[in-house]
C-alpha cells in the first residue's frame, strides 16, 4: 500500500471530545473486523468474539 502525507491547511484545530473519539475508534474497529470477514480471514463467530472482547475492553476503560 502507498504511502500518503496529508498537510493541514487550516489552522483551526476542532476540539475532540473524548467520548466521540472513543466511538469514533469503536466503529473502526467493527470496520476492521467486518473486512476480514468479507475478505474469508475471520469466521463471524471469530468475529463476533472480537467484539465481545473489544467491548469489555471500552467498558473497562
């Protein structure tokens, strides 16, 4: 996969708000694990463990 630079161009940093991040993180996961499943890398069952353990994981955060 080729690399890329992104630049910013404006100076306007928005604020993040933690909560949003974190599910901002949660749904790329679930992205993640919805891609190995198209791709035949994980079984659903596998994923569907994934998940369990990711939001355990949030849930303890």
């Amino acid at each position: 996969m080729k690399n890329r630079n992104f630049t910013c161009i404006n100076n306007d940093v928005p604020k993040l708000n933690e909560q949003e991040s974190k599910m901002f993180l949660l749904n790329v996961e679930y992205a993640i694990l919805t891609s190995l499943v198209k791709r035949q890398l994980l079984t659903n069952s596998q994923a569907e463990q994934c998940k369990k353990i990711i939001e355990k994981q949030n849930s303890q955060a």
